[in-house]
C-alpha cells in the first residue's frame, strides 16, 4: 500500500485518498474501517456547531494513531465523516440540521452494506452526539449489518458515556458535572483544548444554566420550550483547559480499547437497560 497519512503511520489510511486496488488489496480479517458520524448542532452562543463532529473527528484520528503503534500488524481506514445526526430538540435555533433517525439508520446500513458486500468484518461507528433517536438509529444499523454479513461492529461512546464512565474517573472538581448537560463545562473545556480558536471568549461571561431534559419532562418539546433561551446547559465559564484534555484523552482511549476488544474478540461495554429501552419506545422521527 502506498497511501498512508504519514511516514510513521503507514497502517493508517484515509479511505477518499485510495484507488479501488488498493482498497481491493486490504486483508479482509485485518482491516478495520472507522466511521466518525455526528450533526452540525448549536452549542450555545460560544461554541461551533460541529462540536460533536470535530470532536469525534480529532479522538478517531488520535485513537487510530495510538492503535497503529499498539497493533502495527492491522489497517485502519478512515471513512469520511458524516455531519449528521438526530438533533430535532434544538432545531429553533440557526445552525442546527436534524436528520430523520430512519434517514441516519439507512445511511449508516448502506455505509455498512458495502464494506460487507466486500467482505470486510470489522467497523467501529464513532459518534460523539448522544440523542437517543441517533444511537437508536446507529444501532438498528449495527444490527442489521451483524445479523446479514459476517461482520463485527461496536459503537464506543454510548456505553462510555451512559454508564458514566468518565464520572467515575474525573478529577475533583468541586462541583457537579452530572448537570454539564450540552455546550457546558465539558464541551467548552474539550473544544479550548481541541479548537481555541473556534471559542468565542463570551462562554467566560455565561451564566451557570441547568435544566432537566429527560424524556419525561421534555418529550416532544425543543430547547426554547424548555427555558434553553441561549442553546447551551451547563457552565461554560467554568471550562478548563487541562479538563478538556484528560476528557479527549478519554475518549481516545474508549475508541481504543473498544477496536481492540473487537479484533480480539472480547466483550465491549453494552448501553445501559434504561438507555436500550427508551430506544424500544421511541418512534422514529
């Protein structure tokens, strides 16, 4: 193979950049392709909208690059990302693009299809927006792809991030950071670290605004319904820079370990019962 994205990584492809042969020439049990899917999404007033893009964009990359280290003898091929996702509960504000959960499942499916129609086995779905109607999509997808071709996929950041696990891990803070909800002290701190250029220096001004949005309380309403009059929850002005960087880290290291479960045949994290159920009830929008 000749296409690598540097000298160092030359077991790190990026899937526009190869001609047909070469994609041909990958050994189907050792190749994993790696699919990075999230909305354009408003983050509050101090935030880009592809928060969650750049970010699942920047931990894919990262984590490919550690596993290329860690596991020299595969190949890792980089889809093209996808900027899009289930967000319809904030589409009030300018920014924000939803795409309906059957349109996501069916994109995802025919992603998924041809890589199996190929012969290739092993997909990882990166996706950094947690909307349940979105992982709801992603994992009929998954599903479906699993049970038609012989292939293995894991989806790393919704069971990292519904069972907690970054809460269990965090450094102390002093406050809570369960109710760090969208666009607040968790995002604003990750994209000072990934993207300071892209922080409007206005999220040091913001107030602390919490609010509850689960699905009993906010079922069918959108962010301005709810109180939401500035698209963000949480505390921006609480952000940290080293914060932002151990929660990338984290991230990279659940694609990690993730891809690795997968090859070796071990077990990855599930979404919680709660999470999988409100999946099952929700209709598809």
């Amino acid at each position: 193979m000749k296409k690598k994205v540097n000298s160092k990584n030359n077991n790190f492809l990026v899937f526009e950049e190869l001609s047909w042969k070469q994609i041909d020439e990958l050994p189907r049990d050792k190749t994993i392709f790696f699919l990075n899917i999230s909305p354009m999404e408003e983050h509050g007033p101090h935030l880009p909208v592809g928060t969650d893009f750049l970010t699942i964009k920047e931990s894919t990359k990262q984590s490919i690059k550690k596993l290329s280290k860690e596991k020299p003898d595969l190949n890792y091929v980089l889809l093209p990302s996808v900027p899009l996702g289930f967000c319809e509960f904030n589409t009030d504000f300018p920014g924000s693009i939803s795409t309906k959960g059957r349109v996501l499942k069916d994109i995802v499916l025919n992603i998924g299809e041809s890589l199996g129609n190929y012969g290739f086995k092993y997909l990882v779905i990166c996706t950094f927006h947690m909307a349940v109607v979105h992982l709801k999509a992603i994992y009929a997808a998954k599903n479906k792809l699993e049970s038609k071709y012989d292939m293995e996929i894991v989806e790393p950041i919704g069971p990292y991030f519904y069972n907690k696990e970054s809460d269990k891990r965090e450094p102390k803070l002093g406050f809570d950071t369960s109710k760090e909800v969208h666009g607040g002290f968790k995002e604003t701190s990750l994209m000072r670290y990934l993207y300071p250029y892209l922080v409007d220096e206005s999220y040091k001004k913001l107030q602390n605004i919490y609010r509850d949005i689960t699905p009993v309380k906010s079922l069918g309403k959108k962010f301005k319904q709810l109180g939401i009059k500035e698209g963000y929850i949480g505390s921006p002005a609480k952000s940290d820079v080293d914060y932002g960087r151990w929660y990338f880290n984290e991230t990279v290291n659940a694609i990690t370990q993730a891809t690795i479960n997968l090859y070796e045949g071990k077990k990855n994290p599930e979404l919680p019962k709660k999470i999988k159920t409100a999946m099952k009830a929700l209709f598809w929008h």
